[in-house]
C-alpha cells in the first residue's frame, strides 16, 4: 500500500516559504553541558566523600554529614546555573511581521511587531560602562533582543536584522521609482 503524497502548487509552495523568511534562537553561553555537570558532581562527591571516609575511620565521624551538606549545596548551585541554559529567545521574520519569543524552557514572553513599522536602534546603556542595547519599538511599544550578547554579537546581529528586516522591492517595481517617492 503506499501513500498518497500531497500536491503542492508551485506558488502555494513559494507563499509558504515566503511567510518564515528567517528564524533566529539566541541563548545564552552555555559552556558546561548536562553530561558534564554529572561527571563534575560524580567527581567532586568522590573526592569529598573519600576524604569524609578517611577522616571518619580516624574518628572524626562528624565530617560526614557536613561533607554531605557540602555536596548538597554544590548541587543546588549547579542546578540553579544549568537551569538558566534553557532560556532562549526566538527571532521569527516573516512577510509581515517580526515576533519575539522568549522564556526559560519555553515562551513566556511574546511581541509582535509590524515589519512595515518596527525600529531597530542600538541604544546607550544608563551608565558610561553599561553594554547597549537592542532595542525593537512600534508605536510605543520596546522590546530589547539579545541581551545575553556580548557587544559584538549584539552589534552583528542589529545587522543581521537590519539586512532581514528590508523589504524587497516588489517584481513590478523598478529601482528609479522607489527613489522617486
């Protein structure tokens, strides 16, 4: 038995890659994977737990429950920091318009804004040492992208979005009449 595959008309097909012209997921520097998180605990409750156990058989048995409060606290912080490599922000370009995505393990927060309207400005940060920032606005409305960037990540991406953000000029329409309005 086999499957019917469906037809897809040639302008369906170039209007539904036209409507996610561009997809952009920005997270954070996540330097220590899961694996490696494990293998780091594994190894610091060994060497913790092996020097407790030498400690307890001279007699000092009162090590152990604090050793185990060390490697507990240990966990927690390694947790509460690879919690944080979840967060993502997407960045989706289509035809119309440009939305923002962002949240820890998920969207939590959402902006959409018109690609006809939106402005992309690099603005100043509060203080003389403070990075800038990404700055999406329409109609009063701010929404700041990349803010896990370092400044030249931050400063290719604003041409990155610039470059998305330009709207071809249609088919019918030629370079002198776009200048001429």
């Amino acid at each position: 038995m086999s499957a019917v595959q469906p037809q897809i008309s040639p302008h369906e097909r170039a209007a539904s890659a036209v409507r996610a012209e561009a997809i952009l997921v920005i997270g954070r520097n996540a330097s220590l994977g899961r694996r490696q998180a494990v293998a780091l605990m594994l190894f610091m409750c060994g060497i913790s737990f092996g020097i407790a156990g030498v400690f307890a058989v001279l007699g000092y048995w009162m090590i152990l429950p604090f050793a185990g409060l060390e490697m507990l606290v240990l966990a927690l912080g390694l947790a509460w920091s690879m919690r944080g490599n979840a967060w993502r922000e997407v960045l989706r370009i289509d035809e119309d318009f440009i939305s923002v995505e962002r949240g820890l393990g998920g969207p939590r927060e959402r902006y959409r804004f018109s690609r006809y309207w939106v402005q992309l400005r690099l603005e100043a940060g509060a203080m003389p040492n403070d990075h800038r920032r990404l700055m999406l606005s329409e109609s009063g409305r701010h929404c700041e992208v990349g803010g896990c960037l370092t400044e030249d990540e931050r400063i290719a991406l604003a041409q990155r979005l610039r470059e998305l953000l330009q709207r071809p000029v249609p088919a019918g329409i030629h370079a002198e009449q776009t200048l001429e309005k």
